[in-house]
C-alpha cells in the first residue's frame, strides 16, 4: 500500500448566480451560514479580509 | 484552502481530504431560500499525489461528475467533463456546466457583473526546492499566532511582492504549511503551500481583466515560480470571451517560463460552455 501524506492539489468550485441584490451573495452567507456550509466540506475559516468588492477567507486544511 | 464571495460568484478551492462537492447542495438551498439562481458552475483540479486517500465523491474523477450532474439543477442544460492530459504526472480535470451554450456571454449578465474579458490563471507546482520552502515551516521556538507567523513568511518568501497593490491576508499552519489571500480592487490572488520534501506543493492563482492585455501575467508567473523554483509545474489559463486559437495568453505563458530554464512538455486547448476556454501546459525545470 503506498504510503499517504498530505494532498497539496485542491479541488476549486466556482458557482456565478444571478440576483438582484447588490450585495447578494455577501448579504446570505454571512459567517454563520458559511461555517454550516464549510463544516460539509470538512473545514473552517481562520482568517479573513474584505474590500468593497469581494470577501476573502482562508480556510483549515 | 480558501474562499472568496462575491455578490454573484462564490469560488471555494481546499485541498487535503475535504469533500468540497459537498458544499454544492448546501450552497444551492441557501441561495434557492433567497431566489438567487444558479447560472454556471465550474469545477477543476489536478491529478491526486494520494488519490486512494480521497473520500466519498472525489475518489474519481467518474464519481466527482456524477455528483455534480445528480446535484446542479436541470437549468444547465449545457455540460461537459474533460481530463486535459500531459506527459507529466499532471493532468487537468475540468467540469463545466451553464444555462448557456456560448463562452462569449453579453455583457450584461443577469447578474450586472461583467464576466467579459477576464481570466483565470491557476499554477501547481510540484518537487519545490527545498531550501525555499524550508521557509513555510514554523520554528519550533516560535509561539505566535498563525497570522503572525503567517506575514513572516509572506515577507520572507518574497510573495508580498508579487502584487505590492494587494491587502494581503496570510497564515502559517503547525508545524507546516501556508495559505494567503490578496485583494486588489475586484481581483484576487491566492498562494497555498505544502513543504514537506515526500510531497512538496504549492499552488498560485489570480483572477485578473485582461483590458491592460496579457503581459502582466509573464512577470507574475516568473514572479511566483521564481518564490519556489519546482521542478515541475502545470499552468491552466481560463479566458472568458475567448477563443483558444487567439488567445496569445499561451505563448506568453511558455516564453517566461523558457526563459527560467523550464522546457514545455504538454499542451491542451478546450471550450466549455459557459466556462471559456482553458488552456493547460505543463513543464518541468532543465536539471543540470
């Protein structure tokens, strides 16, 4: 059996949605909601950082 | 692992054994309560060094489709699976889906969000050198926090200057590893490393408008392959409102590269609707 460290290559899912709220995506998934969505894929926030644009959050793993 | 969101987009990228598939209907019951709809999805990786270690619905390619077709809604209609091969050990496993057949979307998309002339540029890099990334390990005296030891590194490696423009947000993980996010107005960057010699890796991607044209993305790959010297790297470029065969994004790519000692060793063009055009190279280091 080969021996098994840790996976560096990620896996990346880009979902686009349209809505009329200018702030859309950003205004449903606050933290809370992106913590319950994050705890299926296996992990969680640890730092984050924002601009008028785009929120950014490094993850666990 | 990281994740941006933006008022229309949301783009979650992990690595290590996460199902990050699983987000898919979490997130699709989220957006339905709020009337958001689901336009395009697009899904990408490389190819496993562990592939037996993944978990249920990425233990093959086959079973990470599958997921994705019993999971999107019917509205994308238009969908494609493809493996871009390589003569190295790096293949680029793509899935799109979309409501619309055509990459060259209108400008004004549903959601007033210009997606017209950007791209995707995502780089993985394998057998790193190892003295460089001896500099994403925390020192055993070391005893502050993860964003603390984080920004050391950032500075150390020499990636807080790859965007000197960018708020940076990085951090360390114990007793390895490192991950960092860069904004810089509607754009982003992000860096993931794993420096462990049996299975070094490190991963760039920016998303970037193509309006100031295609030289900007020379110097920030030299820049970033220059921070790990691999010795072997793929680089998958994703172009909206393009075509493969005008796009002069994969000269360029191979031309800075050429010129930092690496030889071309694969290349791959594909449409996907709704998705662009992704163009996939891959390389590896002269070794004297």
């Amino acid at each position: 059996m080969a021996a098994t460290g840790f996976e560096g290559f990620e896996k990346r899912l880009e979902l686009h949605f349209s809505g009329d709220d200018p702030l859309g995506l950003r205004r449903l998934l606050g933290f809370e909601s992106l913590e319950r969505v994050l705890h299926a894929v296996q992990c969680s926030i640890v730092s984050a950082v924002g601009n008028r644009h785009v929120d950014a959050y490094v993850l666990s793993e | 692992s990281s994740l941006f969101v933006y008022p229309n987009r949301i783009v979650i990228k992990t690595c290590g054994t996460t199902q990050l598939l699983r987000s898919v209907p979490c997130l699709l019951d989220k957006t339905g309560e709020l009337g958001l709809r689901l336009q395009r999805c697009r899904y990408t990786r490389g190819s496993f060094i562990f592939p037996h270690a993944q978990p249920f619905p990425h233990s093959s390619f086959r079973e990470e489709v599958l997921y994705l077709e019993e999971n999107l809604p019917g509205s994308l209609c238009y969908r494609k699976a493809r493996v871009l091969p390589s003569k190295t050990s790096h293949s680029w496993h793509v899935y799109a889906a979309s409501e619309r057949d055509d990459d060259a979307l209108p400008e004004e998309d549903d959601g007033g969000e210009d997606v017209l002339g950007t791209f995707t540029l995502e780089v993985c890099m394998t057998q790193l050198d190892r003295a460089l990334a001896r500099r994403f390990y925390r020192r055993r005296t070391d005893v502050s926090g993860g964003d603390v030891a984080g920004k050391e590194m950032t500075a150390s490696a020499g990636i807080g200057g790859i965007n000197p423009r960018a708020l940076v947000c990085d951090f360390a993980f114990d007793p390895c590893g490192y991950s960092m996010n860069g904004i810089d107005g509607d754009c982003y960057s992000t860096i993931h490393v794993t420096p462990e010699d049996e299975c070094s890796y490190a991963s760039f991607e920016c998303v970037e408008a193509t309006g100031g044209g295609y030289a900007g993305v020379s110097d920030v790959l030299r820049s970033v392959v220059r921070v790990f010297r691999p010795g072997t790297l793929s680089v998958s470029v994703c172009v909206m409102g393009g075509r493969g065969d005008d796009l002069p994004g994969w000269s360029l790519v191979a031309d800075s590269l050429k010129k930092l000692g690496y030889k071309r060793r694969g290349r791959a063009v594909e449409d996907f609707p709704g998705a662009g055009t992704i163009v996939y190279q891959t390389f590896t280091a002269h070794r004297k």
